[in-house]
C-alpha cells in the first residue's frame, strides 16, 4: 500500500492568526480607500461617457459608444464620403431628449424653462422694494429723533401715507382735515383739477396708492392720491385756482357746442331726408305732359295739343295759346278753346333753333301779337296757359294772369334781369356748403344764362364758407356749357385748404344733374402794409361828360336811316338795357393809341345800391367784369352781328375768365373805369385783358378771358353738301 500511494506534500501546518486581526484604524481607512477607489472609477466613468449621469427622472442616458474607444459596433474606417441626408424628407428637427419631460398626456413636450439674467436681476429689485415698503416705522428711546404728525406732533404716524404719499400725519388729522388728506381717484383729479394720465402716472410727480377696484375683480386697480399734492401740482401747472376755473370753464363751453354741432349736424340731417321725401313726392306729382293725336295733317305737317285733358279740366276761360308742330311752335289764326275757335289779327311760326334759345321771347311777342283782339274782347285778367314741349326749353308748363302791362309779363316770367344787383347775385342755402340760385336772366340774343350772374352767385357761395376776416384776391373758372334759365343752379362749395394767411374754395354749379360750371378762389388775410404798385390811369373824360349806352341806342332807333331790323334790334336792347342793375357809359370805343394797340374803356357803376361790404363789393364787380368783354374782341378784329361774308359774327362765348383783387375799400355803387384790350385772336379764340379802376385812378381788380370768336367761315377742306334730287 505504500507503494501504491502517491506521495504528498507535507501536511499544513497550523496558522495562528492572532497577530493579524485588523484593527478599528484599518477597518477605517480601508473603508476611506475604497469610497475613494470607487469615486475616482466613477469620475472616470463619466468623463469618459457624458451621457451615464443620470436625467431629470433618475435615468441613466441611452447613448452610443464612440468609435474609436474599442466599441465592437465602431464603424470600419472608409474613404467613401458620409451619405447625404434626402431633402425629400422635409425639414430636419433636432430636439434633445434630456431637456424633455412627460406631460402625462400621451406626448413629451419642452419644457421651456429658460435662465433670464435680466428677469432674475429685476425680481430682486423688486423684492428690495418690498422689503424696504413693508418695513415698519422705527421708533428710538430718543423721542426727538422720532417722526411726528405734520398737524398735531403726535407719534401716532399713519404708515400707509408715510411709505406711500411721503406724508407724515394720524389718523385724527386725516379725518379731521379731509380738504387736505382725503384721497381722489384717477377720474377726480382728471375731471377737477384737468391732470392728464402721463402726468398722474408719474410717481415722483405725483405718488399714488394702488387697491383693488370694489367694483368687479377683473377692473383695474382703483389709483389714489393725496388731495393737498393734487392741489399744489395743479397750482403749479395752471398758475392759480382762478386760471384753472378759466381753464375749466372754457372747456366745459368747448364740449358744449361741440354737443350742439352735433345735435345740429344730425337735425340738418334729419331735415335733409325729411326735404327729400317732400321733394319726391312733388316731383311724383308734378303735371306730365301728355300729347294728343297728331290732326289735320297736311303736307307732312300736323298739329298736336298737349294736356287737352287737363286744359278741359280748367274751364272755359283758359285758352291754349301755342300748338306744338314736330318742327315748329305755330300761332295759327286761330286758337282752339273749349267753348269753340277765336280769331286772332296775327300768327307767328318759330323753327326749333330759334325756340330752343329764345323760348320765353317770343312767347312774349305771342303775348303781344294777340293782346288787341283780347282788349276788344274785354279779355285782359284772364288766365293765359302756356305749354313748352319736352325736350326745350322747360319741360314744365306756366300758368300765369295776364296782366295788363307787356312790363308785367316779362318780371313775371322771371328769365329778365332784376333792376337791383342784390336780387341778381341773390342764393339761398340749402345745406351746409350748398345753395341754390334764385333767379336767372338770359340775355338778349345769348345761348344761356349771363356768365358774370353765374360767377357773381358762385362767389357769394364761396364768400359765405370762408371767415369774414379773409378777403378775396383771386378766382378763376372755366364755363363748361351753358346753362338754362327755367331750372336753379346748384352751387356746391368745397373746402380745399385752410391756412393762416390763405385759404382756398372751389365752387361747383350743377344744372339738371350736369356740371356747367367750375371756379377756383383764393381768400386772403389782408396784408395793408406791403409796398403797392400800379400802372397809371388811362386819360379818359369823366363818366359825368360821357354819353350811356341807352342814349346812343335812341339815337339809332330815331335815326330814319336805319334799317326796320336795326331799329327792331336795338328798340330790344335798349328795353334790357334800361331795365339792368348795371349802368355804363362809353368812355372811349375803338381807341387806338400810338403803338397801334385797340382799346375799349367804359365807366360802369351799380344802381341805387347801399354801401356794401367789402365781399359782397368783389361779387358786384365779377357780375360787371363779363359786360362787352369778350364782345370787345370779336369787335376788334371787325365781327359784327347781322352782317354778311366773313365779317359776319356767328358765335360768340366764354370759355373761361379770371379775376384778380388789389382792394377791398372801392365802391361799386361808383363810377369804375373798365379798360379792355385784345393781345391775340385766332383759330376760333379770343383773349381779352382787363383793367378796372376807381375815379381816383386806384386799380382795383385785372381780369382775363379767353372766349370763341367765330365768323360766318367754313372750312375750306370740307366737302360742301351736294343738293339732293
């Protein structure tokens, strides 16, 4: 067996370990080294791999190992470029996952949580404040160095007015006192004592005491002030309690009329509508014409009586006057009434052209034509009815007495001038910055209303829409078709600038839904103490050894030389022209000076008029600045009406005119010297310069007008009709 047997080592022998038992110091330190050991593994961990520390919710980071620390899953080195990222895709968003936390809702959202330096800086300033406003009122052994009420040297300090208002007083005084302590809203001082916002919200200025609104969570928060500090900043601002009651009263008067003009505003509103609802209903119920059967056609020329209904309706006593033709206005030799026919001496055919620009004269000379067979038959006092057809010269009928004068019958018409310039350049106002004519005159021979009434009537419009301390120095209009006698003019004024020393009004007339006329005047605030120029005076004789016009229109039609058409022309000019506000005498026609140059002067003063004003003055003188103006042209270069070949005068009118003002002391009710000249005419146009002076030589006023002056010339490139078979 002792063969068999492996042999051994030696047998162990017994360790005594008693000496190596670790003592309460080791144990210590060994603990100390490994804390250690185990701090320095995990620092090394970490900068190593950021990503191990753990997030907001106690997790360690998910990250990739980078390449290059032996990480099995580093990529093999390649020198193929990196893959580009397809812009397909849309836009790329990076987010960081370690910045994101669960809203409990399904989703991670950012929190947002961002450091603001300067947030934090101002919410430490502000909780100084806090501190040093809730701090509490010291109080020293030394009762001299103690803070005392401003009224009764009482201890007992109200902390609120002494943190807030910087007022040292009790409570007894406050409520002793309240003229001085007592607190007012924001409202009361800006109603009382007129303090604006900036100045309430500043607060070293004026130091304030926010409280919550008693009247709802959600208003503002209540600003209170001290009254007495309220008092002395107003003083201070105003002067004196006087100047601010001056101040106070003075706007409470603003808002008042303000409050007026509106409520006036709003009733001329209000009356506007209700005047057009009257208008409609009368225009709805004005008389339609409405033309009988065409009878007793003959030659291709038959008779219609308009209105027989309501002629019948009249009585016997009315009689139809005029038969309307298509072509012509016929006063047959006899005239249809109800009780059967009446002979009349005369008759009288009108072709269409005349009627349409002379209606209303030879309704008259109709008048006149049949004025003696009335007188035999005792007719005089009955009412005559005159009906126009639509589409001439008024599409309305006139029922008027006839009277027993020719002189009545043409006031009553109303298209004749009114022997008092002031009835002539009268308006009335319909609205604010709107009136309306209310007469007409055409005269004699003319295509429509005279122009210097149009420019004279808008002017008073402009005038009555400027202030009274601003004078008129310029106009200028343009005349863009004539206009009718039988319908208003409405002028409308427009308010275009409004300066200092200038100010400036347009002027629109309006006729039948048309703009007939536009003028542009300037008002100015009158500058008397600015050096003055003027060209002098011509030498004319005085208006007292000058002949007038209706002088010389006698001496034509007493002249047994002239021609019955002449004497017939000028027997209607001299009836027009006795009956003018305007009278003129001739100071020199046709005078030619050394240079060669043709003048026309005329004196021209308004009848029997008071001393005006000096606007209503300017408007007198625009109504005299149209009178033989452009006429001077076509005169000048030898047209003349009635005559015959190319000095035949087949038109004449204005195109636009202007005036210019250098006083405002003339009188029109005075001799005015009026001196024309023609510097060119051609091609259809005439231009006219105007110079108006008073007795004493002062020019008051220039003028310019450019007009058409047109022969009885045609075209010679244009074909001449040829006669029809």
């Amino acid at each position: 067996m002792a063969d068999n047997e492996r042999p051994s080592t030696p047998p162990r022998r017994p360790i005594d370990t008693s000496h190596l038992q670790a003592t309460p110091e080791h144990v210590k330190q060994i603990e100390i080294n490994r804390l250690k050991a185990k701090a320095a593994q995990r620092q090394k961990e970490q900068e190593a791999h950021p990503s191990s520390s753990a997030n907001l919710n106690n997790k360690r980071l998910l990250t990739v190992t980078p390449a290059g620390q032996g990480s099995p899953t580093a990529p093999v080195a390649s020198s193929s470029k990196p893959l580009k990222r397809d812009s397909r895709l849309g836009t790329y968003f990076e987010y960081d996952l370690s910045k994101m936390v669960n809203s409990k809702g399904g989703f991670l959202m950012d929190d947002g949580k961002k450091d603001d330096d300067d947030l934090k800086r101002k919410e430490r300033e502000r909780e100084k404040q806090r501190n040093v406003h809730n701090l509490d009122i010291p109080m020293f052994l030394d009762p001299a160095m103690n803070p005392k009420c401003r009224e009764c040297q009482s201890m007992d300090i109200d902390p609120t007015f002494m943190k807030v208002f910087n007022c040292l007083v009790c409570k007894g005084c406050q409520n002793e006192k309240p003229e001085k302590y007592s607190l007012l809203t924001k409202t009361e001082c800006k109603d009382d004592y007129l303090l604006t916002d900036p100045e309430l919200r500043d607060e070293e200025a004026m130091p304030h005491l926010l409280k919550a609104n008693p009247h709802a969570s959600t208003y503002a928060n209540m600003m209170l002030f001290l009254r007495y500090q309220v008092e002395d900043f107003a003083w201070k601002k105003w002067g004196s309690p006087e100047a601010l009651d001056a101040e106070f009263e003075r706007r409470t008067a603003e808002k008042k009329k303000k409050k007026n003009k509106k409520f006036e505003q709003s009733l001329k509103e209000l009356r506007k509508r209700t005047k057009e609802g009257i208008w409609q209903r009368r225009k709805d119920a004005e008389h339609k014409h409405v033309f009988g059967p065409v009878e007793g056609v003959s030659n291709g020329i038959g008779e219609q009586v308009a209105c027989r209904q309501m002629f019948a309706e009249h009585g016997a006593k009315e009689l139809l006057l005029g038969i309307w033709r298509p072509n012509m206005l016929s006063l047959p030799s006899k005239v249809k009434s109800i009780n059967g026919n009446m002979n009349i001496r005369d008759s009288a055919i009108l072709d269409r052209k005349t009627v349409t620009s002379r209606t209303s004269l030879y309704l008259l000379h109709a008048v006149e034509l049949c004025r003696a067979d009335w007188a035999e038959r005792s007719m005089v006092g009955t009412r005559v009815v005159i009906y126009c057809r639509t589409g001439y010269h008024a599409d309305r009928f006139s029922s008027q007495v006839l009277p027993a004068s020719m002189s009545d019958i043409v006031n009553d018409l109303n298209q004749t001038e009114h022997e008092q310039i002031s009835a002539s350049l009268e308006v009335e106002q319909i609205e604010v910055n709107l009136f309306r004519s209310k007469s007409l005159w055409l005269p004699l021979r003319a295509r429509g209303v005279f122009g210097g009434q149009v420019i004279s009537q808008a002017l008073v419009s402009a005038t009555n829409c400027v202030d009274s301390s601003l004078a008129l120095h310029s106009m200028h209009c343009y005349f863009l078709t004539s206009a009718s006698p039988s319908t208003p003019i409405i002028y409308s004024v427009e308010r275009l600038r409004e300066g200092k020393s200038y100010v400036t009004r347009s002027v629109k007339a309006v006729q039948n839904g048309h703009i007939i006329f536009i003028m542009l005047c300037s008002f100015q605030k009158p500058e008397p103490w600015q050096p003055t120029h003027q060209w002098p005076m011509p030498d004319v004789s005085p208006p007292e050894q000058c002949e007038d016009e209706e002088t010389h229109y006698e001496r034509v039609i007493q002249n047994p030389k002239s021609s019955p058409d002449v004497v017939k022309l000028f027997q209607e000019a001299l009836n027009e022209r006795s009956r003018s506000p305007i009278s003129i005498k001739v100071a020199k026609e046709h005078y030619v000076n050394k240079e060669g140059t043709v003048r026309y002067m005329y004196w021209m003063k308004a009848r029997d008029i008071p001393k005006y004003e000096a606007p209503f003055q300017k408007c007198i003188l625009a109504y005299e600045s149209d009178m033989h103006f452009i006429s001077s042209a076509s005169r000048i270069i030898g047209l003349r009406r009635g005559a015959k070949g190319p000095k035949s005068l087949s038109m004449l009118s204005t195109l636009d005119h202007s005036i210019w003002f250098y006083n405002n002391d003339f009188d029109a009710g005075d001799w005015l010297l009026y001196e024309m000249e023609c510097p060119r005419a051609g091609s259809g146009r005439g231009i006219v310069h105007g110079r108006m002076f008073t007795r004493d030589g002062t020019l008051v006023a220039v003028t310019t007008q450019e007009g058409v002056v047109r022969a009885n010339v045609r075209d010679p490139a244009e074909p001449k009709a040829q006669a029809k078979l």
